[in-house]
C-alpha cells in the first residue's frame, strides 16, 4: 500500500474513485446528495497520505466536518434568504406581476421573448424548477390561445431559467463556486448576466427551429392560478431582484470606474445586507398582498427555510468535498502531469463540469465537484493569464451540457410540459447543451479579449 500512496498517479486514483463514488451513491443507490458528498469527503481524507500519516484516522474523519461548518457559515444566510425571496415572490404575486406586465408590453407576438426574459430574471432568485412551476401555466394559456408556439414556449421559459440559475449568485452552484475562488458576488452576478445575454438569444433561435421542426399536442390542463398581483405596483415586484443586485453591484462598478471604493460602500454592498434587503422587500409585498399579521407572516417563513436548510447542507457538504481535494495534492499532480503539453484551464474547466453533470445528473454537484478540482490545479490564480471569473463561468456553462434522465430538471420539464421521455430529449436536451457549448466557446473567447488582469 505505501508504494501506491506513493506513486504520483495517487492523487488521480483519490479524485477518480472519490467521483465515482458520488455518482454511484447519487444516480445508482439514491442517496441523498448531502450524505454522498459528506461520504466522499471522508473517503478522500482517509486515502490521502500526508493527512493519515501526520495528524491520523480522527484528522481525516474530522476535517470535513470542519470544511462543512466553514462553508455553512460562508453561504447559509444568502441561501436561506433566496429561499425566503423566492416563496415570498410566487405567494405574493410579484412574479407573476413581472411576467403579466413584460407580456403586456412586449405584446402576444412577442410573448416567447417576455416569456425568456421574466425565467432569465426570476431564475437569479428563484430555483430552476420553481420558475418552470410559476411560468409553465402562461406558456400553456399562451400556446392555447394561438394555437401554436408551444414548444417555443416551453424552450424560453426552461432555457431562460437554466442560464441564470448556473452563472448567476445566489444559487448554490455559482455562490460556491464564487466563495471558493475568491470573486467578488458583484463581479460574479454583473458577468453572469452580462454573458448569459448571447445564450439566452439562442435560446430563441433554436426554440424557434425546434418549434418548426416539432410539433408537441399540449397534453395536460392548466394549474391553478398563484397569488393576485393586480394591486402590486410593478417597481415593488421587481425590488426583491433588483434591490440586492444594485446594492451588491455598486461596489464593483465603482471599483472598476475608479479603482477605490468607500467604507459605505463596501458596506451597502455586502452580500448579506443585500440579500436581507431583498428579503425585506419581498416579505413586505407578501405581508400587504395575504394582509396577514408579523406573527402569521413569519410562521409562513417557516416553509421556504425547510427548503433553503437542505440546499445549505448540499451546498456545505459540497464545500467539504472540495475542501478534501484540494488536500489530496490533486492540482500539483496535475501540473506535473501537464507540464510537457500547454492546457488552457477554460475548457478544461468546461469539460471537467460537463462531464460530472452528464455522470450523475445535478448541475450545483457538478459545479462543486469541479470547482474543487480547478481550485486545486490553479492555486492562488495568479498565473491564469485572465480573471478567474472566466473559469466560474466556464464550469456554469458546463453543468448544463447534457440534461437527461438522471437529472431532476429533464423531469420538471417533461411533466410539467406534457413532453415524453423522446420528445424531452429532443427538445430540452438539446436546448442546453447547446447552450452548454456557446457559453464556454464565448468565455473562451473573452478571455482573450478582455482578460481583466
């Protein structure tokens, strides 16, 4: 055994096998994601050699859960406060006022495009699936009302919410990943949605080729209608979005306008005053809509928490994982190994995400897994050559490539749309990664152009 701790391959074998095992316990045994990347975690501690050899078998098994506190206390209150924003949102109505207000202006011509827009927005806040549950029933109405546009609908709706949800915080993936390349959440929500703009224009394009190519019946009925929005104005629905995205990205806009920014600044813009005045503001529209009381309003909180405690425990059990490999020498062995040959880290980054994504399904496993691998190739990134917001992006772009059956977000989709097993794939499959694939080809391309270093 000592001569296989010792050989320099090791640390591949530890993130291979450590991979493997998440996949197998996630997509083959069903275990819940939270106690797969805790499992992973330890396995990876009790293998790596320097650990077991210097501070013993309670080191490997401890350290973990030190990692899993430590990123619990770097991303739980921006979580718990999405989770809050999101619920208070779709119980109030605010969503649905944005949504009634883009179709309204944009017109029914337009509708695929108010429809793309309102998932890309809501989707900053507010889970994938959750934004495909609020928006599917007015692509229904739309697409009965017509007669056509079904599936191009369903395309702008689903792939609307798939960007933001990889590329943008606070959801899981990109605030973990943000955390644990050490960028800004200003720097990382104003490029996301600045690159998001070009895929989402695909997102167009192609649902408009599909929906020609394709004709899928509309095979369920209609949802009940969520919260009343007549009597929100629409500056308060858009308040809990926008509110915490203007706080959180004025200091970055100031920064890179004139390459100081003031003590009140910094403090308007931190993240967990952000999001807190978001939350204030959606908790207010649902207070005013349900016209309920500071008691009942709160225990009603107790709902969206449940939710954003369990996306804490992945998300921090996913931080413990990445914390373990970057332990196992995997980024020195890897540059080692590379030495010889040049490697661009963007699409390398890309590949490494897409692949777990395809493997075992969830997109924040696929980024947290990767987002610990390239932390540990890249070290402190000072010889990246280009911003490390590039590399977040591009492993974003990755958790998207391929969407099937052992993905949550395919079934959302499938059932919630009416599609069959055959149909989704040629639809939402595609859609994304093809998404997948023009994000990384224009991060790779940015980083050349604009390398921000």
């Amino acid at each position: 055994m000592e001569s296989i701790y010792n050989a320099e391959y090791w640390p591949f074998a530890i993130l291979l096998t450590s991979i493997a095992l998440v996949v197998v316990l996630v997509s083959r045994l069903k275990f819940h994601p939270f106690v797969a990347l805790v499992l992973a975690a330890v396995y990876v501690g009790l293998v790596t050699p320097h650990l077991m050899e210097n501070e013993g078998i309670v080191a490997a098994l401890d350290a973990p859960m030190i990692a899993l506190g430590v990123m619990a206390g770097k991303i739980a209150w921006v979580i718990a406060l999405a989770a809050i924003i999101g619920t208070a949102m779709l119980e109030s109505g605010a969503a649905e006022k944005i949504v009634t207000q883009l179709l309204k202006k944009l017109g029914e011509k337009q509708a695929a495009l108010a429809l793309l827009i309102a998932a890309f927005l809501l989707s900053i806040p507010v889970f994938l699936d959750t934004v495909f549950f609020l928006l599917i029933p007015l692509g229904i109405s739309l697409a009965l009302k017509t007669g056509k546009n079904y599936i191009l609908y369903v395309m702008a709706i689903g792939g609307g919410a798939a960007i933001t949800h990889s590329i943008v915080p606070p959801t899981p993936g990109p605030l973990i990943m943000a955390e644990s390349l050490g960028i800004s959440l200003g720097t990382v929500i104003l490029s996301g949605i600045v690159l998001g703009i070009a895929p989402a224009m695909l997102v167009l394009i192609l649902g408009k080729w599909i929906n020609r190519k394709m004709v899928v019946p509309i095979r369920i009925t209609l949802p009940k209608k969520t919260g009343d929005a007549s009597e929100i104005p629409m500056t308060w629905a858009l308040a809990p979005i926008v509110l915490p995205i203007l706080m959180i990205g004025s200091g970055t806009m100031v920064q890179v306008l004139t390459g100081d920014v003031p003590g009140w600044l910094v403090f308007l813009g931190n993240k967990n005053l952000a999001m807190a005045a978001g939350a204030g503001a959606a908790l207010y529209l649902w207070a005013k809509s349900e016209k309920v009381g500071s008691s009942e309003l709160w225990a009603k909180v107790g709902k969206p928490l449940e939710i954003g405690g369990v996306i804490i425990l992945i998300t921090s059990a996913g931080g413990a994982y990445g914390a373990m490999i970057n332990n196992s020498g995997i980024g020195e062995a890897i540059g080692i190994a590379t030495e010889s040959f040049p490697l661009h880290f963007i699409p390398l980054a890309w590949l490494i995400s897409a692949v777990l994504k395809t493997a075992q399904g969830s997109g924040t496993v696929a980024m947290i897994s990767s987002v610990a691998i390239m932390s540990a190739l890249i070290g402190d990134g000072q010889t990246l050559g280009f911003h490390p917001v590039y590399l977040l992006m591009a492993m974003g772009f990755g958790s998207l490539f391929i969407s099937w059956m052992n993905d949550s977000a395919f079934w959302v989709v499938a059932r919630m749309s009416g599609m069959t097993e055959k149909e989704a794939l040629k639809t939402w499959t595609l859609l994304l990664a093809s998404i997948s694939l023009l994000g990384m080809a224009q991060v790779w391309l940015l980083s050349y152009i604009f390398p921000f270093v």
